[in-house]
C-alpha cells in the first residue's frame, strides 16, 4: 500500500509538469478536500484540476521536484521544491505578472481511501513565494 | 527504538511544553540538529533552540501545541500540528508590540532521527496566515 502510493506520487507529480491535470482523474476521489492554511479549502476534483490549471497559466513552465516521500498505511507526505517563472497572471495569481523566477518549497500530507487520495494538506512557504515576487517585503 | 516508541515520545516530550517545561526537549532533539523553516534562517543546535522557544512563549505566554497527525516510516518522523496562543509579549521571536490577538497556526515537519532523537527537521508552519491573523499583512484574495 505504502509503497504503491509513492509509485502514484510519481506518476501524478509527472504528468502535473508536462500540464497533463486529467492524470488526476485516477489517484483522487470526487469529493477530495485540499487544505492549504491560509488559503480557503478546495473542495471537489474539478475544483482541484482547475487550482492546478490557474497556478500553470500564471508560471507556465512550473516544475515540481520531489525532494522526499514518506509513507505510514494510508497517509503519504511528500515534500516538494516548485520552479517556474510567473509571466501570467489567474485567479490562483491575481496580481499583474511580476516575469520573476521563482522557487519555494512544501510538504504536502495526503490520506487515501481505497486507493483514492481523499485529503491533503499542503503546507508552503507562501510566504518566501511573495517576498520573492516582492509583493510582500522580506522582513527581519 | 520502534514507531510506537518515537510517537509516544514525541506526545510525551511536546505535552511537556504546554505545562511551560522545555527540558523533555533534551530528550527528543539532538544537540548538534538543524531546522530548516523556510523562509526564515536554519536553528542550529538544541541550545539555540530552546531559546527559541522561550522566546516563543515570552511573546504568547499561553501558548498550547497539539499535534494533529503523526506517522513514523524508518528513521523518519512526519509530525502535522496546530498551535495557538495570545500575543502578549514582545521578544525576538516577535519583535513587534504586542498585538492583543490569539491565533490558530498549523503546520507540518518532517524529522529524521538517529539514535532516537532528531538530528534534522523541515518545518512549514502556515507564517503567512500568522502574520495575517496578527494584522501585520493584510488577508489576500
């Protein structure tokens, strides 16, 4: 089970950076919950393809890289560097494109149910992303 | 040590910080480990560490940490969490006047341990809606 759900991660962090969101389909269920403080939940699959679609038109060249899995049973965490370079702008970004290059990291805890993700929590450094963007300024 | 052992350990040692008692920490952090916490700098070492946390509850002096989820693979320890506390203090960790505000901050770390304790840890901590909730960066979209 653990080890099967690592081989999944892959296969969808794959196919994310080619822009593929329909792998999607196959590893989460239809009433799937993302929780990712502070921004309001995403609720439902289509919900969660179109986030994914938003972030791509405003960093069209995103790559994410896992840096670690770890698996227990039905709970999986990896953690992840995200890449790109934010020359759109949508409603994941809705500020006029900043054309910055952009890296930041997260770890994000999924629990399946029958083989189906049906919650994450995704945990990012939002913070060092905006004050990378300089739309927040870096503090201390 | 087993899954179970490190679990109870991290319960019974993070237990101990909410009655103020920041020894058990000895027991659970390796004295030469490292945090990284993006995007602040790395904690370097259990003494610096264990100012941090004073410092923490100087600036929340009510500050209560629960852990929400914990899963053990090999020698690594996933720990999800929420803390929350009243801003009534001013210290380095928050070297603002004190707010008046109580929050709610989640979180999640990875910990990887060698020899029962954790020699490095990756923690995001929700820092964006902590400032939020303090008023010292506007809510957003």
């Amino acid at each position: 089970m653990s080890d099967q759900l690592k081989v999944d991660v892959r296969k969808i962090v794959d196919e994310l950076n080619k822009g593929n969101f329909d792998v999607m389909d196959d590893y989460y269920s239809q009433d799937f919950v993302s929780h990712q403080p502070p921004f309001p939940d995403i609720r439902g699959l289509k919900a969660y393809k179109r986030y994914h679609a938003n972030m791509r038109v405003a960093i069209p060249d995103l790559q994410m890289t896992i840096d670690e899995l770890i698996a227990d049973g039905n709970i999986g965490t990896m953690r992840y560097t995200d890449r790109g370079t934010n020359t759109g702008q949508s409603k994941t970004f809705p500020f006029p494109p900043t054309g910055k290059q952009v890296s930041w990291s997260g770890l994000i805890m999924s629990r399946s149910e029958k083989g189906k993700m049906v919650e994450v929590w995704n945990f990012a450094d939002n913070l060092g992303l905006l004050q990378q963007l300089g739309i927040i300024p870096s503090m201390g | 040590m087993t899954a179970e052992e490190i679990k109870s350990k991290f319960r019974r040692v993070w237990g101990e910080f909410n009655k103020g008692n920041l020894d058990p920490q000895d027991e659970l952090y390796a004295a030469d480990w490292v945090l990284h916490q993006p995007p602040t700098p790395d904690v370097q070492g259990l003494a610096v560490w264990k100012q941090t946390l004073v410092d923490w509850r100087t600036a929340y002096p009510d500050v209560q940490w629960t852990i929400e989820e914990l899963i053990v693979e090999g020698d690594s320890v996933v720990m999800r969490y929420n803390w929350h506390g009243t801003n009534t203090g001013e210290s380095t960790a928050l070297p603002f006047p004190p707010t008046g505000k109580q929050i709610v901050v989640r979180g999640c770390g990875v910990n990887h341990i060698v020899g029962g304790k954790v020699v490095e840890a990756w923690v995001f901590m929700d820092m964006l809606g902590m400032m939020q909730q303090l008023g010292l960066i506007p809510a957003m979209g």
